[in-house]
C-alpha cells in the first residue's frame, strides 16, 4: 500500500471517526498471498472468530479449505448448499438438533 495514501486515510479516519476501530477491507481473487492464509481449522471454527484477528491487524486469505463453518462458506461463496432450517441456528438454534450461535466476549 502507498505509504501515503495510507497515512492520508488514517488521518481522515481519526478527524471523522475519532476512537472508531478502523473497518475490514477484504475482495475477492483468483490468486492469494500463501503467507497469509488462514490455517484449515481443526473441526468447526466460525469465520467470524478468524474476523477478530483481522480486527486486531492480522491479514488473513480464506479459501474453501480454511473456513471451518458451513454459514461461512456459504456467505463468502464458497458454496451454494444450504443446511436445512439453517435460519433458524443463526437466530436460536433448532430445539434438540443444533444449538445457537454462542458469543463470546472476545468478539
């Protein structure tokens, strides 16, 4: 990135938007920096955990073998399929089946 360009942002950042968390800046590619992929998750991972670290500076590349949720692949097109009732999880969970979405403080 242009050293100037990004000293000019974070100027008007802070002059309109001051004590605001800078904003995630992501785009799609055919190709990615292999120094900056996520790590494929052992078991389910949620992508939005991984969206922490960027919040905090870390760059990170996904592709379809580094998002550990299904919602995640689904939402950054990775996939088409939906689970059934997948609406619901999001919401509350499906009663008996599949808990919700827990937040945790971290996020």
């Amino acid at each position: 990135m242009d050293a100037e360009f990004k000293e000019r942002f974070l100027q008007n950042w802070n002059r309109y938007f001051p004590g605001a968390e800078l904003p995630i800046g992501f785009y799609y590619s055919n190709s990615a920096e292999p120094k900056f992929m996520a790590k494929p998750p052992q078991g389910h991972r949620c992508v939005i955990g991984d969206l922490a670290k960027v919040r905090k500076g870390k760059t990170l590349c996904f592709d379809t073998h580094t998002i550990g949720c299904h919602g995640g692949k689904r939402y950054l097109g990775f996939e088409r399929k939906q689970a059934p009732h997948f609406e619901y999880f999001l919401s509350y969970g499906i009663p008996g089946k599949q808990h919700g979405p827990v937040f945790h403080p971290l996020y």
